[in-house]
C-alpha cells in the first residue's frame, strides 16, 4: 500500500514535481498509507501461502509501477495544455524565448508555463488533487493487492490515448493559428499590393498581437475545454487500470 501511494505521489500533477520537497511528499505518502490500510482488501494475500523475500519483492515492484502508471496517465491533461501552448508559441514567432518549466522539469516556451500555470490553478480550483487521491484510493478496488501478473493489453492502448492528448492540444490552439493564418493571408495580399513595405519585418509584430488578442477571446473557450480534457483524462486513466 505505502509503495503504490508513495509512487503515485511522486508522479501525480502539480504536487510531484521536484520543486516540492521530498520529506513532505514521504509525510504525505505515509499519512495516507496510515488512512487508506485500513479499507483495503489483503484476504487474497492472507488466505494465500506465506510471503517469501522473492514475492515481497514482486509485490513491491507491482504497486510501484501500478502507482507511477496512474500518476503518469493523470498528467496527460497537462501535456495537452503543453502541446497547445508550444504551438501558439511557435505561430506567434516567440518559441525562442524559453525558461525553465518545473512542471515538466524542462526548459519550454514562456507562453506554455503560463498556461500551464492557468491550467494548474484551474485544477485546483476544481479540486483536481481531491480527485486524484479518491482515485488512487479506489485503485486498491479495481487492482487488488495481489500476486499476479499484470496484464500487458493496456499498453496496446497508449496509442490512441497520446493521440487523443495531441487532438486536444491542436483544437485548443485552433482559432490563434486561425486568426493567426488570415492575418498571414492579409499581409501578402498587402504585401503584393504596396511592395514597399517589408512584409517580413512588419508580420513580426503583427503575428504577435493577433496571437495574443485571439488568445485573450478565446481563453474562455480554453477553460471551457479544459474541463472536458481533466474528464476525458480520468475516464482513460480507469480504463487503463481496469484492464490491469
């Protein structure tokens, strides 16, 4: 139990990544070891023959993979955010400008950590982190503490799951490439019209400000898909353990 939470805990969203001290995640790990022991089901350990080293160790190996594998699948929601925030950056003509994202522990673009950010506040707010834990806690009633094998079909279903992430990004973006594309069509046409005018210099400026003023008319839409992300993400990650 202390193996598959404290995993979990390490690789869940917003909460494990680097930048949260390591004593608070082993104090929360072993708090919620302490709370949920008591409500999981060991008969299929007791009732069976006595625990050797060798399969204390498999037991081991089992709980940490099944806690990562629904930390890791949890954090897709996040990826999504980060695919749509890349795009816009590389549109907008400002990928360049990079910092380091503790979120992914990497160095990405500015306007993909603040919306990121926008994305973290916003599973807060709908308390995503709650979800997540009555998650993992109800984890140990679909995959049961148990000794054997976990069954490798689920991995055939990571396909379709990384493109479903990579739809939602694109469709996330869409009316910033967009308005971004016709303002694109617009300056050629002006730029065929008066050949003075240096197209290239002048679209520089240009792709940032329509970048932004379609990004702040349709942020609410942004939120909006991002409640049914957060869904589509916890509605996947179930099915994965389910075929565990």
């Amino acid at each position: 139990v202390l193996f598959r939470l404290s995993s979990f805990i390490i690789s869940w969203p917003v909460f494990g990544v680097p930048q949260v001290p390591g004593p608070l995640k082993v104090l929360l790990s072993l708090a919620l070891a302490l709370l949920v022991f008591p409500l999981v089901d060991t008969s299929t350990l007791i009732s069976g023959p006595a625990l050797d080293s060798l399969s204390i160790v498999w037991l081991v190996v089992r709980e940490g993979f099944i806690g990562l594998s629904f930390g890791f699948l949890a954090r897709f929601f996040f990826y999504a955010i980060g695919i749509a925030g890349e795009i816009i950056s590389v549109r907008m003509g400002i990928s360049t400008a990079q910092l380091f994202d503790p979120n992914m522990d990497e160095r990405s673009a500015a306007l993909n950590q603040v919306m990121t950010g926008f994305a973290a506040l916003f599973f807060l707010a709908i308390n995503g982190h709650h979800l997540m834990i009555s998650g993992i806690v109800d984890s140990f009633r679909i995959v049961p503490l148990s000794e054997s094998l976990l069954s490798v079909f689920a991995f055939g279903q990571m396909g379709s799951l990384v493109q479903e992430v990579a739809v939602f990004g694109v469709k996330m973006c869409a009316p910033v490439m967009i308005a971004i594309l016709f303002m694109n069509i617009s300056m050629a046409v002006v730029g065929r019209a008066v050949p003075q005018i240096n197209v290239l210099i002048t679209s520089l400026p240009v792709n940032i400000l329509v970048g932004f003023l379609a990004l702040l008319i349709s942020f609410p839409l942004i939120v909006w898909q991002m409640h049914d992300i957060l869904e589509v993400t916890m509605t996947r990650v179930f099915q994965v353990l389910k075929s565990y």
